[in-house]
C-alpha cells in the first residue's frame, strides 16, 4: 500500500531490520529513497542492532570489499525475509516446524487420536500401518515413531520389515510438493554418501523413494547432540574435549571432502556424540557428523547458496554465494568458538544483523573469553574465522594442527627413556621401530615378523614432524634428525603434523617392501599465495622475469593488468586498461613485451590488441584492431610477428612492428570460434583450437591449412605445444586431454572430471596442468596421461593457468577473480 505520510522512527527501525512484511517494506523503500527527512532519520535512529551499526557506520571510500560484503549480505537476507503476515503455527511434529531432530534421540511421540475439529494427517505420505505399535509404512520399513522434525522433513525411528533392524528413517521434503529434481538430488546425494564410509560420518544404509517420497535409513544411535553436551556444560568445555571433538569433525570433514561433498550446515546440533555399545567405562563418546547433503535440498527452494543456519555461516554462504568445503571450515570455527567460550562468535538481533556481522566483525579472541586455552588453539580458531575462504585451513590440516595441539598438552619423557622404555613398546605394538630399539620378539609358537623397511624421510620445513598412519592407528613422527626409520612392509598414509595453511604432504603415501632400504623426499605442495585484485574473472596469466624477480601477469574482465610478484609483501601493481574486458594475455619470447587480447559484444566494445613493456607496464604504440571479440593471442618465435584468433573464427597473422596484418582467414573453425592459438619452433607453423572441436595447423605465410586433428567432441579451449614441436596437447568441453603427434596426427587422449578451460605445458615437456569448470587445478604426467595431484582453491571455474620458468610452481586465474600460485610435487 503506498505510503502518504512520512513513518515513524520505530517503523523506519522495523524496516532496516527486516521486521516488515514484504509488501508493506517496498513501500516504505519506496518512500525513504525520495524522502530526505525520512533519509536523515535513518542516519539518527537510537538501537544498538549490528545492522543499524553496520548502515550507519561510515566506509572509508578504499574499503570496497567490506562494502561489497555488507550490501551482499543485505541482498540475500531480503530474499529470506520472512512472510510475518501469512506465518501459521505448526503442529510439534508438523515437518515444517523448526524444532530440531535427533538420529539417536530416545525422546519419541506418536501422534495423538484424531479430536473434534480433526487436525489432518501430518504424514499422509507413508502407507496404512500393518501391525500394533506402527504409524504407518514407507518402502520396506515399519514406522514406529517420530524422533524429531525440522523445516525440511521428518526423523522416524523405524524397523528394516526384512532385517528386522532398528534404524532411523529421515524424510525430505521441500517447500510443499517435492519437485522431482530436489528428489532426484536428494536421492543422487544419498546414493553417493552411502559409499561414504567413515568413523565420523554418519553412514547411510538405504535411499530410496515411495509414494513419491524420497527416504534415507542411517544407524540408530545412541548418546546425545554436540548442542546437548554445550547446553548442559553451560560454559566452556575441557580443553582436551575441546581438541578431541573438533579434531574428529575435521577428520569427518576431511573424508567428506576429498569426495566431494560439502555439508554447508556444520554445527553442534548436527554433530552427535555417539556413545559406543561395549565401550569402556570413561571412553569419550564418538563424534558422528549428521546431515550431510541437506543443505543441498534444501537450496531447491531458497536463493542460491543461501541455506543452512545463520550463526553458523560463513560470509560467502551468508551473502548467496556458492560455497565450497571451506565455507564448512568456517562452520567448524563457530562451533570450536563455542566449545572454547560457551558462546557464540557473532551475534545479532536479527537473522540480518547476525549475517551483516558475519560479513564484516571480527570476533573477540577466545583467550579473551578462556585464558587458559592453548595459543595454538586459539589462533587456529582465528584462522578458521578468516573472512576470505582461501585464507583458511583446510579439514585435514586442521585436524593435523588439533592433533599436534593434543601431543604438546601430553607429558614428554626424555628422548633416552623413550627409546629405551617405551619405544619398542610403542612402536612395536603400531608395527614401527625405531633406530636402537629391538623388536619385542613374538610370542612362542607365533611366526615372527617380516624384515621391515628402512626408510629416510627428507623434510626440510621448519616443523618436521609428520603423522603416519597404517590402518586405524597413527603417530606423529619427528623426522628431522634423518634417521632411518624401521617399517614393516605395507601402505603408509602420511601428513604434516603442522598446520600448513592449505598445503598438503608430498607424497601423501609410502609403500615399503620387506628388508627395503629407501629414502623418501617430503614436500609441501598445494597453494602457497594468491591475491584478489581483479573484481571479475581473469582471463589470462602468464609469468615473467622483471628486476625484483619472478612476477605474474593477469589480465581480469575488469580492464586490469596486474603485476604481481608472491615473495614480496607489496601491494600487486595494477594498470587499467581503457578498452573492453580483458580475454588473454601473451610474453614475447625475449620476455620483453607483454601483449593483452580485449573484446565483448555491442556496438560500443572495443576489439583490439595492446603492448606493454615487461618491466614498466607502460603501454607501447602499435594497437592491432580486431572484428570481433579477441579470444587467443600468441607471439611467434620470428620477432616482430603474433597471431590472433576471434570469436567469429577471424584468424590473423601480425607484423606487430607497423601494426598491419600479414595475412587473414575468416571463418576459421567454420565460424564457430578460435579458443586458442601456440606456434611451432621456428614459427612457420602456427596452430589453433577451436568451437567446432578441432585443433588445425596452418602454414604462417598463407594461413593455409595443413593438417586437422579431428577428436574432440565439443569446442576445444586450451593448447600448447609440447618442447621440441613434435606433440601438442589439447583439452576442452569434452572433459578430455589429447596428446597429439603431430607427424601422424593420432592423439593418446584421457579423460578428465569436468570441462577443461586452461592448459599449460611444464618447461621440460613431461607433465601439464589444467585449470576446469569445478575450480579445481590438475597436474597430469603426459607419459602415462595419469593425474599427479589435485588442488582446489577456486570458488568458481578455472579460466587461465600456466607454469613457472622452473617448472617446480604453477599460477591459475579463475572466474572468481583470484591469482593463486600452487607449489607443485617434483
């Protein structure tokens, strides 16, 4: 309704907090944006509520990103504003309600005998009960009773009709009437955890779909919620609980992860702590991580990325973002916050006001709050809470950096003593020795053990001590004196004992052979810097020798050139460009000229390619025109020549000295595009990638074709020429790599997760690296086409990658408008 009148204060307080209902908050929006009395009084109103702090407080004009943090916030709380004029209210067992449910609960209620009025059937999806003490059935299950219920379905403690086992039955159920992709998904993501087997994941044993309702039966446990021991601590928890639970929701998050699920609602109510049947008296219950993939049902029906529970989210989830796992590393700081203060790390009057927090507070330190806490903890915590997701640990590290919390807390006999008294005992009964302890002979009439291994770890870091692990057991091991270590023969897990930001051990497994004598090289490898300077995706990188050492150069979507060297401290140099948005980015081969690629669509975008000298990035004259927006750019080992290929297949061949085409094919790829180009030693070649799905060779001087190498499915994206010009490789939306000779034009070609965007070759031609639609960068080793590692860091898709003159680092650019150097295993 319009607003004729200016509202009064408590009304302009009730609409900042999101107090109104939908349509009388447009029309106070309304009236506020043309009113500047209202306008003023918004800038004066008394309240204490983090938002009204958050809107009044003014933002230093440099301070973009914590902008951009509160107004991204604001957008997404206003689609989760709340219906208060069409709220109704629930029944307790009402699948809408809020109240929470518990896998293990022993708390059950049936529904009571229909009274006058009749209240409808809460559960019309599950078939007639066929027995006494039944609610009704669903698949093969008979539903006993109702353990809890949440906005998103149902938990039933129910009976397997077949094995005649007691499990619990979780319901999904979106918004209304279940769409058949949320049941697909739900099902999909069912299937999938239940290959998912962990001691800290609670495992599904059957998904499945009935009268149109898709089920979930999981174990039946028993204990209580990680919310319940924090509700009847009323305070902070023993530090050594502290370290244990946490150290197992990273271990569960940690497996989660690496198979690719995202939980996207960690928090004490879905952690159990199981308490094990047959257990000793005063063994510490289990953590089990419930409610993986929810989440993902549940965002069917609310703005993307926005779900899951406001106190616990991290800034990207709460402003509607796609999130990734270290969004669920924030989670777990909220919930370590909690177990370390008995409080919460951000607070607000208002889901809005919780969220604009999130957004843009830091929390008090937790030793503010409990002194007594380790520093280590306490820091890790903070590193978990970090705003940016790159900037925190990932689960396996934080699970490792728990561990080692928990090994300093523990008395340390003398090294002497060690060896001598409970070295071998240790050691023997992990199946490890130690050089100067004898094995503890078998028992009579038992055979003896193999000969074990002896095995050198090299390990340079500052902190050598690395977990090993076999089986279920695991030690932290120094390694930094380089003794040998004496293995029995089998497969050993390793990690650092360390937090090391993102970065993993390098090899991540050792496998010895009985009476083997080996040395294994230890490394740190995954993402070792980044920077945020491009506000929209990059599309191009590549790395140069200037004075100061080693920089990257990036071209963003955003007009920028950005200088950039990771073992400075300094602030990136970045150069605006005046044209379109930047597409790509090429190095002469005297490393001294830098070529950037622009284009876009509508009368007004400008196609064009520009120099810049290497050491100033300063612009050099000579700008070549192009017809349409410019995809690939690649300098010719001849000097004074560079290819360009276009959107509408317009294929060029520069003289970049008088800025004038040498030669010109139109149509090129049959007009579909051209991704990518790279020449040929010598430069009398040049090739290029592909809409229409080939890689083609043509002749420089006349731009004739030569040879078409036909295997791709669909448009080909990245290519590179191999050392020596014999190969080339190749990926693209195929999801594949090619390796082509190009003598035969016969390719090896294997298949990748996701469509490709990037590649690049290493300087010694043995191994590539690809940057795909997942976000994810790949090191493959070309001799054998097998994935080498994995790394993830990018929120969004990998647009641009490419190698360290050394080969030992590699850089990526993504869509998500970040540079991330990589160190790579050698």
């Amino acid at each position: 309704m319009p607003v004729p009148l200016c509202p009064a204060p408590a009304q302009l307080e009730a609409l900042v907090l999101g107090r109104l209902t939908e349509t009388v908050a447009d029309d106070l929006e309304r009236h506020v944006s043309t009113c500047q009395r209202c306008g003023q009084k918004l800038q004066s109103l008394a309240g204490e509520d983090a938002l009204l702090r958050a809107l009044r407080q003014p933002l230093p004009r440099e301070d973009s990103r914590r902008r951009a943090a509160v107004s991204a916030v604001i957008a997404a709380a206003k689609k989760l504003r709340p219906k208060l004029d069409t709220a109704t209210p629930t029944l307790p067992y009402d699948p809408g309600s809020t109240q929470e449910y518990d896998p293990g609960s022993t708390q059950e209620f049936r529904p009571e005998p229909p009274t006058t009025p009749a209240v409808p059937n809460p559960f019309p999806f599950l078939r007639p009960p066929q027995a006494d003490g039944e609610i009704g059935r669903l698949g093969p299950y008979r539903v006993l009773a109702v353990l809890g219920a949440g906005g998103m379905g149902v938990v039933f403690r129910a009976e397997d009709a077949h094995l005649r086992r007691l499990v619990a039955l979780k319901v999904i159920k979106a918004k209304g009437d279940s769409s058949p992709r949320a049941r697909e998904q739900f099902l999909a993501e069912a299937r999938a955890l239940a290959r998912l087997e962990h001691d800290h994941v609670v495992t599904a044993y059957h998904a499945g779909e009935d009268n149109g309702v898709p089920y979930l039966a999981m174990p039946l446990l028993a204990g209580q919620t990680l919310q319940g021991r924090v509700d009847e601590a009323a305070g902070p928890l023993p530090v050594a609980e502290i370290l244990r639970v946490g150290r197992e929701i990273a271990t569960g998050l940690a497996a989660a992860h690496a198979h690719g699920f995202v939980h996207r609602d960690v928090k004490p109510a879905n952690v159990w702590l199981e308490s094990r049947p047959g257990a000793a008296a005063g063994s510490p219950p289990r953590v089990k991580i419930l409610d993986f993939g929810l989440a993902v049902v549940a965002a069917e029906d609310a703005p993307a990325g926005v779900a899951g529970t406001p106190a616990y989210m991290a800034p990207e989830q709460a402003a509607g973002r796609v999130v990734d796992g270290r969004a669920d590393l924030f989670s777990l700081g909220c919930v370590l916050y909690v177990l370390a203060t008995g409080r919460l790390p951000f607070t607000g009057e208002t889901r809005t006001a919780l969220l604009i927090s999130i957004a843009v507070d830091d929390p008090p330190p937790v030793r503010a709050a409990n002194p007594g806490l380790p520093v280590a903890l306490d820091e890790l915590i903070g590193r978990l809470l970090r705003k940016e997701p790159a900037d925190r640990p990932d689960a396996a590290a934080v699970a490792a950096a728990l561990q080692g919390i928990e090994d300093a807390r523990r008395p340390k006999p003398s090294r002497r003593a060690w060896l001598a008294a409970t070295g071998a005992a240790v050691l023997g009964a992990a199946g490890l020795t130690a050089v100067g302890v004898r094995k503890l002979r078998p028992p009579s009439g038992r055979p003896a053990d193999p000969d074990p291994a002896e095995v050198t770890f090299e390990y340079d870091e500052p902190d050598a001590r690395i977990v090993v692990r076999r089986d279920d057991e695991e030690w932290v091991v120094n390694v930094g004196d380089k003794l040998p270590a004496s293995l029995p023969p089998g497969e050993y897990a390793l990690r650092p004992a360390a937090v090391a930001g993102t970065r993993t051990l390098w090899p991540a497994t050792v496998t010895v052979a009985a009476g083997e004598k080996k040395t294994v090289a230890l490394r740190l490898v995954g993402e070792v810097a980044a920077h945020r300077e491009h506000s929209l995706p990059v599309g191009g990188v590549a790395v140069v020798t200037r004075k100061g050492g080693v920089f990257v150069l990036s071209a963003g979507q955003d007009r920028t050139l950005v200088a950039w060297n990771p073992a400075l401290q300094d602030r990136p140099t970045v150069v605006w460009h005046k044209d379109s948005p930047l597409r790509c980015v090429a190095v002469s081969t005297d490393g001294r000229t830098v070529a950037t690629a622009c284009g876009g669509i509508g009368p007004r975008a400008v196609q064009a390619v520009r120099f810049w000298d290497v050491e100033t990035l300063e612009p050099l004259g000579g700008a070549l025109a192009g017809r349409s927006q410019i995809n690939a750019v690649a300098f010719s080992p001849t000097p004074n020549c560079l290819v360009s290929g276009e959107n509408d297949g317009t294929l060029t061949v520069w003289d970049t000295r008088r800025a004038a085409a040498l030669t010109r094919v139109e149509k090129a790829h049959d007009g579909l595009g051209v991704f990518a180009a790279a020449f040929l030693p010598g430069g009398s070649r040049v090739l290029t990638a592909g809409g229409d799905g080939t890689v083609v060779v043509w002749d420089v001087a006349d731009l004739k074709p030569v040879r078409t190498l036909v295997g791709h499915a669909k448009p080909v994206r990245g290519l590179v020429v191999l050392p020596g010009g014999k190969q080339a490789a190749s990926v693209g939306d195929d999801a594949t790599v090619r390796v082509w000779d190009l003598a035969t034009g016969q390719a090896r070609a294997w298949a990748t997760p996701t469509a490709v965007r990037a590649l690049a070759g290493s300087p010694d031609g043995t191994r590539l690296v690809t940057g795909d639609d997942a976000g994810m960068v790949r090191l493959w080793d070309v001799s054998v086409g097998r994935e080498v590692v994995a790394f993830r860091g990018h929120a969004k898709g990998v647009t641009a990658v490419a190698f360290t003159p050394d080969g030992r680092r590699a850089v990526s650019g993504g869509q998500d408008g970040t540079v991330r150097l990589w160190e790579l295993p050698q």
